[in-house]
C-alpha cells in the first residue's frame, strides 16, 4: 500500500484500503495512465481529508459532507474547471464503492457540477475602432478600380457592424433591398427565424448610400446582395470577411488575433453600455433570446472598473 505523502492529511487504515482499491480498479478496468492515477489518487485524498475533519468517513459520508467540500474548495478561490473535475473524481470513486458492495449508498448521485463560469470576451477599445476605421477609410481613399469596391465594402462592413451589433452571419447576408431604406431601421431576420428592427445612425446610413452607389457604378445596378461575391452563396463569406479585417487590423497596428467580426459585435454592446444604454435595448438590439446572455456586457464593464480601481488608485498600491 501506497504511504501518504507529508503534505497529504492523515488517513485512516480503512479509507487508504478504498482509495488504493479504487486506484487498482482504474488501473486494471480502464488502462488509466500512471499520471491519471496519481491524479485521482490526489483528488480522493484530498476530499477525504476534508471528510475527516467534518468527522465522516469515505465509506458512509452524506450528501451534505460532499456539499460542504465544493463550498470548501470554492472559499479556497479554486477554478471551477478544477472543481468540476475534483467532483468528477469523488462520483466515480463513489460509484465504485456502491457498485462493488462496499457502501450502502452513493451519496453524490444527486450533486450538480458546478457551473462553470462563462469567459468575458475581448473587447477592442474606442481607439482601436477608431485606428481599424481609419485603416479602413486611407484604404478606400487611394484605392482604384475594382480594388476601389472591396475597400469601400470593407469601410462599409465596418461601419455597419460597429453601428448595429449585427451577427456576422446576418450582416454578410444582407439583401440590397433590406439596406436601401429610408425609415433608418434594418429589418433583420436572425436565430430561429426571429425577426428584430434595428436602428442605423446617420453615419452609418449615408456610409451605405455612399457604398450603393459605388457598387451600382461597379456592377450595373445588377447585384442582388449587399455584400455581393462570386460564390456559391452569391453574397460575401463570413470566412472572407474575417481574413480581410485580419489584414486590415494589421495595417492598423493592431494584434490581428484579438480582432474579429464578433468582436466587432462585443465593441458595440460594451461601448453602448458605457454610454449609458438601457440593457433590454442592447438585448433586443443584439437579438438575445435571454437577458442573461446580454449581462456578460455588464461583468465586462465591472471587470475593467475593478483593474482601473486597482491601477491607479493610490490605496491599491498599499501593501
């Protein structure tokens, strides 16, 4: 049998015996790797530690002792990835145990994995839109011929994804006719069919009339598609559009790997929210289904008041 380490808590006789049987059974059943092994090992220690202190024992602990060991490791400010993982290790043993007859139970039958927190996007600043436009706008400016369309389409696609927050998959597909309003509205048909208004600004409007026109001289007035292309589709890729704001942010001396049509999208909910914006409008907007994908926005926003909190205020830079 295996002797604990010195930075591993005591152990019973009996909870060693379980542990170690447990190990053998992943060894011989499943052909785990040594490495997975130890991995396991360590996790089974450790939630049996914790048992001991709670005054429980691995064969007949509750539901409620493997409760208290989540919220244990949570205080401990462990990832949630980890925890998960820790849990996924104290079923599987338990489960063991229940199989083989050697608990009446299996208390983490019921347990929920935690929920594992959604990652905050990358969120491109006001200057960096402004120096990706500007990239955009000295291309459209010294740009002939046919080379003159594709930059005035890109200042185009840039413009309106940055105005409106659309899905890159609904801006490339959008229809000539959809964009030749009056009414300052596009009518957007997106996810599960549903059907949204969203508004377009000033800017963004004439920046589309300006584009039409070009593409009118361009093509003879016989496109179909705003963002028209020779494809099977008929209309600009997602694929393509992406290589081409990679190019453009590299003119723009941005780190072309943190810009993305989605994060485009991501700009123009945080920048709305910065400015004040009502979330249901920014959810409707977005055309989120549930508010609760919009408020990822909201921890963007506290996050970068935090590290501005913690970067200049003289207090944090105590201790």
């Amino acid at each position: 049998m295996r002797k604990s380490a010195s930075n591993e808590p005591p152990l019973g006789r009996k909870d060693q015996g379980l542990i170690e049987r447990f190990i053998e059974m992943l060894s011989a059943e499943r052909g785990a790797a040594a490495n997975t092994l130890e991995a396991y090992r360590r996790d089974i220690v450790d939630y049996a530690g914790f048992l001991g202190t709670a005054g429980a024992t691995l064969k007949a602990p509750e539901t409620d002792h493997i409760r208290a060991y989540l919220a244990h490791l949570d205080a401990l400010g462990m990832a949630r990835t980890t925890a998960a993982r820790r849990l996924s290790a104290v079923r599987q043993f338990h489960r063991f145990l229940h199989g083989e007859g050697l608990s009446a139970e299996n208390p983490s039958a019921i347990i929920a994995s935690p929920r594992k927190g959604r990652p905050l996007p990358n969120i491109m600043t006001r200057a960096d839109i402004d120096a990706l436009l500007g990239a955009a706008g000295k291309r459209a400016a010294r740009a002939k011929g046919l080379a003159a369309l594709r930059a005035e389409r890109m200042l185009c696609l840039l413009e309106l994804l940055y105005a409106t927050g659309l899905r890159v998959s609904e801006l490339v597909g959008l229809g000539l006719r959809a964009a030749q309003t009056d009414d300052r509205f596009l009518l957007i048909k997106g996810k599960g069919g549903r059907e949204r208004l969203v508004p377009l600004s000033g800017p963004a409007q004439r920046q589309i009339n300006h584009y039409v026109n070009v593409l009118r001289e361009t093509t003879k007035g016989e496109a179909k598609w705003l963002f028209p292309s020779h494809g099977r589709s008929g209309h600009l890729t997602r694929q393509h559009f992406a290589l081409e704001l990679k190019s453009l942010a590299r003119e723009a001396g941005l780190n072309a790997q943190k810009v993305s049509p989605h994060v485009l999208r991501h700009a123009f909910a945080t920048h709305l929210l910065e400015g004040g914006a009502d979330l249901r409008a920014v959810q409707q907007m977005l055309g989120h289904a549930d508010i609760s994908t919009t408020q990822i926005y909201t921890h963007v926003q506290s996050e970068r008041l935090r590290q501005t909190l913690e970067t200049h205020h003289p207090l944090a830079k105590r201790g």
